[in-house]
C-alpha cells in the first residue's frame, strides 16, 4: 500500500539544497515513487510518495540524517525533521 509523507519546515531550507540531497547525496532512495517540493512562507515542504511505510520510515530514520550531515554539516539537525505520514486508502490520477 503507499504511504505519503508531508514535511512542512525542511531542513534542506531550499529547493537548491534538496536537488543536491536527492541528485548526488541520496540518489534514487528505495521505494521513492515520486516526490513533490515548493516554498510556503519561507519554508521548504516536501511531499513524497512511497511504496510502502516502511521504505518511508527506513529513508526518513537511516539515510536522511547522514545525507542532511553531508549537505549541512553542523548545521544539520541532530533528528528527522517531523512528518505526517499517510496510508493511503484512496488515490485518483489524472
């Protein structure tokens, strides 16, 4: 079943740290179906769509900190940022 995640206040702070994250630091992550990104006042939220919770909950609790490490360095956060999380029980597309 996917799962959706929503970040609404990203540590990655700009569109141009987040292509860097998900482009050299932490390329095509497992189970990442798409991802969507924009600023709302001021900060940067990200909705991303999983396989499954777990490759979200795996992504969020062992890749993000080191890849948000490497692009911030002590300026990263020491824990994921918060996150709603969604099981989807409906979808529509176009």
């Amino acid at each position: 079943m996917s799962y959706v995640t929503v970040v609404d206040d990203s540590p990655a702070g700009t569109i141009e740290n987040l292509d860097r994250l998900m482009s050299e630091i932490l390329p095509d992550p497992e189970g990442l179906a798409a991802r969507y990104a924009g600023v709302v006042d001021g900060k940067l939220c990200i909705v991303a769509v999983w396989d499954s919770r777990e490759h979200a909950e795996t992504f969020m609790k062992r890749d993000l900190g080191p890849g948000l490490r490497q692009l911030l360095g002590t300026a990263a956060p020491t824990s994921p940022p918060r996150s709603t999380g969604i099981e989807v029980e409906h979808s529509w597309v176009r």
